[in-house]
C-alpha cells in the first residue's frame, strides 16, 4: 500500500475532484448564465450596466468553476480572454459612445489570477524537485517587482507584475492537478478548437464587413497600427483586442488541431486560417511555421502525412481565397516585406532599435523594475499617457532591461529549466499528440522573443500551459504505471 500512497503523495489535487469532473451542470451551468446575461443587456442596450456586471459575474464564475471544476476554470479562462474585449467593445456601441478604460478589461486578467490560489493551497510543490523552476521564476520577478516599487510606483509595478506572473500561475495551477490530466487535455483541445470556430469565423465578417463597434473602438482607441476602420481595411484582430493577442491564439489552435479528433476541427481550421493571415502578424506566421517543423520532426510517419496533408487542405482552400482581389494586394504587400527587408520600415525600426537600446538593456545590471514598459508605464504619470518604454518590440531586450541581472538569471533560468524538462519528457510519449502539439508550441512561443515578449499575455499563458501540460502527462503516466504494478503485484 505505500507504493500507492507514494503516489497520491505527488499529486496535489484534492479528494473528491474526479468526482466533481463529471461533466455535470455546475461545470457548465455558471459559464452559460454568464454569457446568456451578456447577451440580454446588450441586446437591450445596457452598456453601463453590463460594464459593471460583466467582470463581478465573470469573478464569480471564475471561483465557482476553479474549485468545483479545476479543468473547466482553465477553459473558461481562455473564453474571457477571447471574448472580453469584444463584450466591452458592444458595451461601448450599446453606450453610444467610446470609454477609454473599461471595467470589461479587467475581467479576464481577474479571473486569470484566480489561479494564485494553487499557489497559495499547493506551495509545498515548490520544494519538491518538478516546482524548483517555478521558484526560480517567482524569485525573479519578486525582485524585480521590488526594484519597479521604488522606481515607477507601487500601482504600475503591481499591475506589470500580474502581466508576467499570470502565465506561469496558469502552469502551476496545472501541475498542482495532475491527477487530473485528461481533463485538462480535453478541455484545452475543446476550447481552441471552437475557439477557432468562433474567432475565426468572426475575424472574415470584421474583414469583410467592419461591424460599426469594431470600427467604433478603432477610432476611439486610435489604434492606427490595425489599419483603416472600413471593410477590407483591416488588419484581423477578430474578437480579441489586437491582431498581435488574436494571432498568438489562431497560432495555438492550429497546433492543436493536430490533437484533436473533433469533426468540425477541418471547418475550424479553415475559418482560423484565412483570419489568422489576414491579421498579417509576420512573427506568428513564423511562429507557426517553427511549430509545425518541430512536429514533423517528433512525430512518426503516420503522423508526419497527416500533416503534411492537413497543410495542403489548408492551402487548397485558403489560398485561392487568399489570391483574389484586394485581399490579395493586402497579402502580396505583406508576404513582399519578408523577401525583400530593405523596404520594410517595421524592419528597419527594429533594427535600429537594436543597434541603439542594445547596450542600455544589457548592461542595466540592476534593471529598472516591472512597470518600466508596456501598457503598465501609463499607470507611474498622472496624464495616463504611455511612458518612454510604452512600445517596447523586443523580448529578448525587455527581459534583461526590466529584470536586470540577477532577475534575469533566475527567471531565465526556470524557464530554460522547464523547457529542458519538457523536451526530456515528450521522449517518453512519443505517441501522444497532445503531447506533440504543445511541445511544438512552447519551443515556437520561445523562439518568438526576438520579435516580443512571448513570454507574458497569450504568448506566456500559451507557453507555460504548453510546458505544464507536457510535465503532467508524464507525471500522470508514471503515476498509472505505478499504480498497475502495484494491482499486478497484489494479485500474484
């Protein structure tokens, strides 16, 4: 009985779980309430009070659902990200009028953070050998959250925190659950995947249609970088609140489309696709690509030519769509930068934003602290304008210059460890696509940094979730073969 007891030991997931996964209506009834009332209120054109019910219901869901169904909380997580910033999007035009901030926006980033909660329940983890890269990771950023509390404010450093903690919150969440892996995988595969149904179906009517709270935000917002507010004018940000976010979550679920059995997955993959190219986000395109190269290196033939052949249904059926009027001078002026770069002004700013900022990001040994760059720079000015850093390009620069060296090496060195890990791992289930998919995945998210910081926002959930889910299999392999040994054991 010890060997059992052993094993029940490395797992953190509480008793009783498995049977609160039985797919009944507390998992599915909260989240379904939730957006049925989204849709009353803004059919009915109660913008303000939807403002404020949206993230306190979304809260609430988010708690009922993370401790009655652990798995689900991850699913339902990703749908707010998906979806939130179009619900405040038809909250602002059921308004009649643009907000610049909304209270819509924090929902998804709360309900996310709801995963701290493992942390808080499970930390114990962080002392056994799989949960050292974790604490590496937390120890950087807690240094660096010190530094940015002195240099750009308390308010600004706290919510740059939460932009690079989340994601690694989210592992850890499903690490501290790996009983429970399965559940995890089905949900994770079931929400891209009708993700992309949904996102990508949206992205072509945004493209071809430009409903008038799209173009309403993008006036409001002045997001000039997304292209002209009109039909065909656009770059694709469907359902989310950029092209950049959007494209990061159509480049994981035709990942994982790989994984999935789903009869609409080929319908899914499709409308993904098309919009995920007209978001024309160069970087994920070659995200994409990366990942795709790496499971056709891990996987076996059979493997290989569904692939390969799932590449060519793509093409077949989006290409010739891709090659026809003004979509295809919008994809011939883009495909036209990655040949010839000496026309491409995003890559010449880039590099000149290398050659000059190079040597300040590197050699700020102490670092300037969270809420140096990004959005959380308009939180350390009283005129709520980005800072200096507010455009920040580069991953690879962003790292050091906001961690400085000694967040830097233990933040890269967790990271770097549970990639090792999770390569290391993916060997001992060569068979398991799921497996496959994310591997692919986080390797292709990592190698993104020289064009952003993939890893924080859907790039760093992307990843660690990936990374995770990679450990977990393994764990909750090992965990059944022990337990077989033990029945074959105590039966002979």
């Amino acid at each position: 009985m010890s060997t059992i007891a052993r094993a029940h030991a490395t797992d953190a997931a509480p008793k009783g779980t498995a049977r609160l996964l039985s797919g009944g209506p507390q998992e599915w009834l909260p989240p379904l309430l939730l957006w049925l009332i989204t849709a009353v209120l803004i059919v009915a054109h109660q913008g303000t009070v939807l403002t404020l019910a949206f993230p306190v219901l979304a809260i609430l869901t988010g708690l009922w659902l993370y401790f009655k169904s652990p798995a689900r909380y991850i699913g339902f997580m990703w749908w707010l990200w998906f979806l939130s910033p179009e619900v405040r999007r038809l909250a602002d035009w059921s308004k009649g009028s643009f907000t610049p901030t909304s209270l819509i926006q924090v929902a998804p980033l709360a309900v996310t953070m709801i995963s701290a909660l493992s942390l808080l329940r499970y930390y114990k983890l962080l002392a056994q050998r799989r949960g050292l890269p974790v604490l590496l990771v937390l120890m950087g950023l807690a240094y660096a959250f010190m530094v940015g509390v002195m240099s750009s404010g308390p308010l600004a450093a706290t919510y740059d925190l939460a932009n690079w903690l989340y994601p690694i919150l989210i592992g850890f969440h499903i690490m501290a659950h790996t009983r429970q892996y399965p559940q995890y995988r089905d949900t994770i595969v079931n929400t891209f995947i009708w993700g992309m149904l949904v996102m990508g179906g949206y992205g072509l009517i945004q493209f071809f249609i430009m409903p008038q709270w799209d173009a309403l935000w993008m006036l409001g917002s002045q997001m000039n970088s997304q292209g002209d507010p009109v039909p065909m004018g656009v770059r694709v940000f469907s359902t989310m609140n950029s092209s950049g976010p959007f494209a990061f979550a159509m480049m994981g679920a035709m990942v994982f489309v790989m994984a999935a059995t789903h009869r609409v997955r080929w319908i899914a993959a499709a409308f993904g696709f098309f919009s995920f190219a007209l978001s024309l986000v160069r970087s994920t395109w070659g995200g994409w690509v990366i990942a795709l190269l790496i499971q056709l290196v891990k996987s076996n033939n059979k493997v290989r030519l569904r692939i390969v052949a799932s590449a060519v249904l793509l093409a077949g059926l989006c290409v010739p769509l891709l090659a026809v009027g003004p979509v295809a001078e919008r994809m011939q002026a883009r495909l036209s930068t990655i040949v010839n770069l000496n026309d491409d002004q995003s890559y010449a700013a880039r590099n000149e934003f290398y050659a000059t900022f190079a040597k300040t990001a590197f050699t700020d040994v102490a670092g300037e602290g969270m809420g140096a760059t990004g959005t959380s720079t308009k939180l350390s000015n009283d005129g709520g304008q980005l800072g200096q850093y507010g455009n920040f390009d580069s991953g690879v620069m962003n790292i050091p210059f906001v961690l400085g060296w000694p967040g830097t090496l233990l933040y890269m060195s967790g990271i770097v460890w549970l990639l090792m890990r999770a390569v290391l791992a993916s060997f001992k289930l060569r068979d398991d696509k799921f497996v496959s998919a994310c591997l692919s995945l986080s390797l292709a998210t990592f190698a993104m940094l020289v064009f952003t910081n993939s890893l924080v926002g859907t790039g760093g959930l992307l990843l660690f979730m990936s990374v995770f889910s990679i450990l977990s299999a393994v764990h909750h392999d090992k965990m059944n073969r022990r337990r077989t040994q033990f029945l074959h054991g105590g039966t002979d």
